[in-house]
C-alpha cells in the first residue's frame, strides 16, 4: 500500500484501503499529479500570482509578470507595498490604506488632498474645485486638484489675478488674515462685553477709592478741628491760671457777691 502512495505522501492504512496525504505541490487519490495551473502549496489551495509558478514553491517560472495588485521580489510575486497598488504596482493610492490589486479604501475613508470618496474609491476632485476634500474652489479655468495651481491655463476669474502659477484674489489680504466664521463673531461680541464689564467695575473701584479717602479726609479734619478747640481751651485755662491779678479779681468778685448776699 506505501508504494501507491508517491512525491513524498504520507500513506495511511485501513482494514480494505489506504489514504494519501500528499505533499505541497501534489494532489489526487495517490498524490501524482502536480497542482493545476495558477495554484501551488500544501493541498494546492495557494494563489499563484504570475503566469507560471512553481507547483510546490509558487515561485514564478518562465515569466517573472505578475498579476495587478504584485510585483517580483528574489522570483517571487509579493503584494504591493503600502501606498500603491494596480499593475507592477505602480499607481498611487489616496487614502490612507487601499486594496493592493483594485485601490479601493480599507479601514479608512479620509482621502488624500485633492480626491474625494466615491464608491469607496479616492477619485480626483471634479472641475473648479481643489484641496482638501475638494472643497476650495479653482479660480482659473482650469487647475490642480490637489494644490489648485493653474494647469495649462493662464486666465483667472474675475476678481483675480496670475502670481506664480496661482490666481490670487485682487483684493490683498495678508496671510494672517481670513473670513470672519460664526464662531469669531461670538469671541467678538464675548470679548467687546468682558471689555466693557471691566471698564464699569475698574470706575467702580476708582469711585469707591475716592469716596473713601474723602470720607477719611473729613473724619481726619473733624479729630483735628475738636483738638485745636481743646487745645485752645486748655490755653486759656493756663493763661488764667498764670495771671495773678486776673485770680484776685475773681476771688474779691465773689466775695463781693457772698457779702451782698
């Protein structure tokens, strides 16, 4: 029974038969015949993905063209690299990971600069329109869809006009300037009410510093005004008190007084 089994299978016995396991590259009941064309491998179930290959190895034979979506690397046909998909793997692909035979998008749908999705595909963006997700508009009859830079025309739209490949808006705008959004109107208006509010609140302060010193001021001069009056009194008492003819005039008036009475 071993025998029947060939190309290096492994034969398995049974009361009233055997069984074949072939090895990479082989098939049938008693594993002598090479895999068909266009397949390879252990129980030939492996693509072959350039004109001729290797039944057991799937290393291309005779010719070294590979099917769209590989290219040769050391007799092999390996899928393209990632970035790049089609015949030889040479076209670009503009999303961020595509099908390396068709370039359709896998996992992501976000497109490069200058396409736009459809149907699951990055196509370039249509006429009159560039960037990203092709929604800046082209000022030139006709221009690049990635950069917007004028191609193979030099007649900008009204309103514009030639600087180095581009056409510009007439009207100068620096670099730093762009059109006012909703969301710049709201900080605006935001920011005019938070200018005006610390205006009231810092003549509020001011207003209130004023009248406290005012305030501090008349409180000051009343205390001094009752201290000169104190003083003053003070000096007239000692004035008395130091005069003594002013004292005897005082003592003979009342005694004067006490005899009349």
């Amino acid at each position: 029974m071993q025998d029947r089994c060939k190309n290096g299978a492994t034969c398995a016995n049974f009361l009233g038969g055997y069984n074949c396991t072939c090895a990479p590259g082989w098939q049938g009941t008693n594993c002598d015949d090479a895999c068909k064309t266009g397949f390879y491998g252990q129980s030939c179930a492996m693509d072959c993905h350039c004109d001729t290959c290797h039944h057991v190895t799937g290393s291309c034979v005779g010719s070294l063209k590979c099917h769209d979506g590989y290219t040769i690397d050391n007799g092999f046909c390996t899928p393209c690299t990632t970035g790049f998909y089609g015949q030889s793997c040479a076209m670009d692909c503009h999303c961020d990971t595509c099908h390396h035979v068709t370039g359709s998008c896998v996992g992501s749908l976000k497109c490069h600069d200058g396409y736009t999705i459809d149907n699951g595909f990055c196509t370039p963006c249509k006429s009159g329109f560039y960037g990203q997700r092709c929604s800046r508009e082209c000022h030139c009859d006709t221009c690049h869809h990635a950069n917007g830079s004028c191609v193979m025309s030099l007649q900008c739209h009204a309103g514009y006009r030639m600087e180095n490949g581009f056409c510009t808006s007439e009207v100068s705008i620096s670099p730093t300037e762009r059109p006012e959004s909703h969301c710049d109107r709201y900080y605006n208006a935001l920011l005019a009410v938070s200018s005006v509010l610390g205006v009231v609140v810092a003549a509020a302060i001011v207003v209130f510093v004023v009248y406290s010193i005012r305030k501090h001021r008349q409180t000051a001069g009343g205390t001094r005004s009752n201290r000169e009056s104190s003083t003053h009194t003070y000096d007239d008492l000692t004035q008395r008190s130091t005069n003594p003819g002013h004292y005897d005039c005082l003592q003979m008036s009342n005694i004067d007084q006490e005899g009349r009475s």
